[in-house]
C-alpha cells in the first residue's frame, strides 16, 4: 500500500452530504478515506450553504452560520453551516464560501495544526476559495474537478470568470476523466491537468455472484441493479423501456433494483406497472455505502444508462466487486468499460439497452468476475488513487 505518512491534507469540497441532501458529493467522503487508509494526516472543512428552497422541509438550518464539529471514520469534518441565497449573483456564493472557509480554517488550525495542502472538490466554490484565501496554503491548493456539463459553469451567470480563476491560481489540476480534461480545456488550455479517477473504498471487493435461480415457468432471473439519482439523464426512462420490452422474452426474466430518489421516480415506477411489472421492481431508495456494496453483490450486472458522465462512481464500484456492467457509449461511461467488462448501447435508446441486456446475460457463465474486479481494483482503489495523489501532493508541497 502507498504510504502517504507525513502528509497533511485538508479536504474542501463544493458539496459534502448534508441532512438535505445525503448522497450529495458522497464521493468525497471516499477520498477522505482513501487518504487516511494510506496514513495520511486529512482533516475536511465544508461550508455548507443551505438554500432558502429547503426551509420548512424538516431539517434545522440556523439562520446564522454556525460551526459544527463532525467526524468521518476518524477524520474530522468541521462544518459551517447556515441558509444561503445567492439572489442569482455568483460573487455572493463564492465570497460566502470563502468567508465561512476562512472561519473553518482557523478553528482546524487551533486544534489540527497546519495543513500542508489544501484539496479542493471542483472549480467553484471550493476551488476559487481555496486559492484566492490571502493566506499562504493558498499557494499549496490542489483542484480536483468533478463537475458533469463543465461547459455549463463558464456561463457568465454560473461564474465562469471564478471557474478559470480558480483552474489558472491552484498549484495543480486534477480531472476525473479525459474527457472532462478535454473539456476543462476550453476555460484555460495552457494549463497542466493530470487525470486520476475516483477511488473506491470500503466494501467493494470482489466476491463471486449468486446462483441464477429460475421462475415458475422454469426461466433464469437475474437481478439487475441501477445506482444513482433516479433521473431523465441517467437514463431511467430507457431503462423502464427497456425492462418493459425484456418482460416478453422465454428465455430469461430480469429483477431490477434501484438503489437511489429523483424525479424520476413516479414515471419509472408508472410505466413499469402500467405493464404488469410491480413485482419485478425494487425502489430502495437512499442507501448508505455498505448497502449499496451488498446490493451490487446480491445483483447478478450493475445497469446505467446514462446519457453523460464523468467518472460515474456506480461503475467503478460494480467493476470493484466483479460485476459486469450494461451502460451507454457515453464518454464517462465507455472509457470505464471495456468488452471484457460489459456491454455498450446507444444513448437515449431503449431498443438498444434492451439488445445490451440480452447480450449480457446470453453469455452470463463466461464473464469472468475475478478479472473483472482485478482490472478495477488495479486502477480505482483506494490505494491505486491515493499513490497517483501522493505524487502530486508531494510536487505541490515542495
């Protein structure tokens, strides 16, 4: 294992879970952990700018900011916390931002010493935050971009002079995949961007699927399972086409498990009974690691089909654990995914991701699971990441 012993590292994500929204940015609680399993010193600060549009939803957010002190398998999280409103003038979000880092910042200090590098979660708010600090671990910053639809943000009402701002004043640049680097490249093409993908941590390891049992009419069930935010653009719709379309084949029957909410929910769940499909589907909802990790091993392939991706976390996680993959050439998706991993459809097309599933489980004894998780393991776990990050911490830090 990599030994980033020494290393001091202060995590500042743009999104961090929250009473609000509990899967927001769980990402980033994983690099916190890969960093400390590699004997890492790592703290987190995260301003927590809760938006008016949660007010009366059953969570408490304090009218003013208030620092809260929280701990993550060890690490500590110092969370400032209050109700924000940008009034839709980005200056406001990222001075806030960096008002409440400084605060957070100098209560960490107190009791944690000094950092040596900050690792910022994307562009904006953290990344501009962390570099324009008028403080010296301001020179030590250390970006990370995650963010899908980066064009998005260079508008100029997402703040797009603070995102190159921030991207040309951190010390390094990381990009979760190379398309996002390539995309990243529109806002600064000057700059250097190493590209290290997300780790996995925690129980994803390998272990072999369960048996394909059969139903009454003698059929072989496999049980599919979807991870992430139940949404248009992670390709829900197809999907319920999709299941919709396999419910009529004789030569095998699927079980689809959802793990995760959004919008999107009521239509899936509308068109899978519309068909006769209620005993077929498993809303479960918001799930913590752990169980997502014993979803994926009870599941026989992990389904996404979405339409655009970064680094989608789901299918490093599936790999991880030795389970194929059926998901779309999109670009985030198809780099994570190769023929001896899964099998590809056209985006945005149920036909297609029905084709893929009949092609999955046609050959279902032949994937090779061990393989599929060494491959994975290889280059997205936690100590794969952590070593590509120790380097890069080390050249910051001088």
């Amino acid at each position: 294992m990599v030994d980033m012993t020494g290393l001091h590292v202060l995590i500042v994500p743009a999104w961090w879970p929250s009473p609000e929204q509990p899967i927001s940015g769980i990402f980033c609680t994983d690099y916190a952990r890969a960093f400390a399993a590699a004997r890492a010193k790592v703290g987190v600060i995260y301003p927590d700018l809760v938006s008016a549009r949660y007010l009366g939803r059953g969570t408490e957010i304090p009218w003013a900011p208030r620092l809260l002190h929280e701990d993550l398998d060890g690490v500590p999280v110092i969370r400032v916390r209050g109700l924000h409103t940008a009034l839709r003038m980005p200056a406001l979000q990222m001075h806030r931002f960096r008002r409440w880092l400084r605060w957070g910042l100098r209560v960490y200090r107190s009791r944690y010493g000094e950092p040596d590098v900050l690792h910022a979660m994307c562009a904006i708010p953290a990344g501009w935050a962390c570099s324009h600090l008028n403080d010296p671990l301001a020179r030590r910053v250390v970006l990370t971009e995650h963010t899908g639809s980066f064009s998005g943000l260079l508008r100029p009402l997402a703040g797009g002079s603070y995102v190159r701002a921030g991207l040309l004043k951190a010390a390094a640049v990381v990009a979760v995949s190379a398309h996002l680097r390539e995309t990243m490249r529109t806002a600064c093409d000057s700059r250097e961007i190493d590209v290290v993908a997300n780790p996995v941590v925690g129980a994803f390891t390998a272990s072999a699927p369960p048996a394909v049992e059969t139903d009454d009419a003698g059929r072989p069930v496999y049980r599919a399972v979807f991870v992430g935010r139940v949404t248009e653009a992670k390709g829900v719709l197809e999907l319920a086409d999709a299941a919709v379309a396999l419910s009529s084949d004789d030569h095998f029957s699927v079980e689809w498990h959802v793990a995760g909410y959004g919008p999107a929910e009521g239509e899936l769940q509308r068109r899978m009974i519309a068909a006769g499909l209620v005993t077929s589907l498993k809303m479960h909802g918001f799930r913590e690691k752990g169980d997502i990790a014993t979803l994926i091993r009870q599941s026989h392939f992990l389904i996404l089909p979405s339409h655009a991706e970064n680094c989608p976390l789901a299918i490093c996680e599936a790999l991880s654990i030795g389970r194929p993959v059926v998901t779309t050439e999109a670009v985030g998706c198809k780099a994570l995914v190769g023929q001896a991993d899964g099998v590809l459809a056209r985006i945005g097309d149920a036909s297609s991701l029905s084709d893929a599933v009949v092609r999955l489980v046609s050959i279902y004894s032949q994937w090779d699971w061990h393989s599929i998780s060494d491959r994975a393991r290889n280059r997205f776990s936690g100590s794969a990441i952590s070593s590509q990050y120790a380097g890069i911490f080390h050249k910051v830090v001088g």
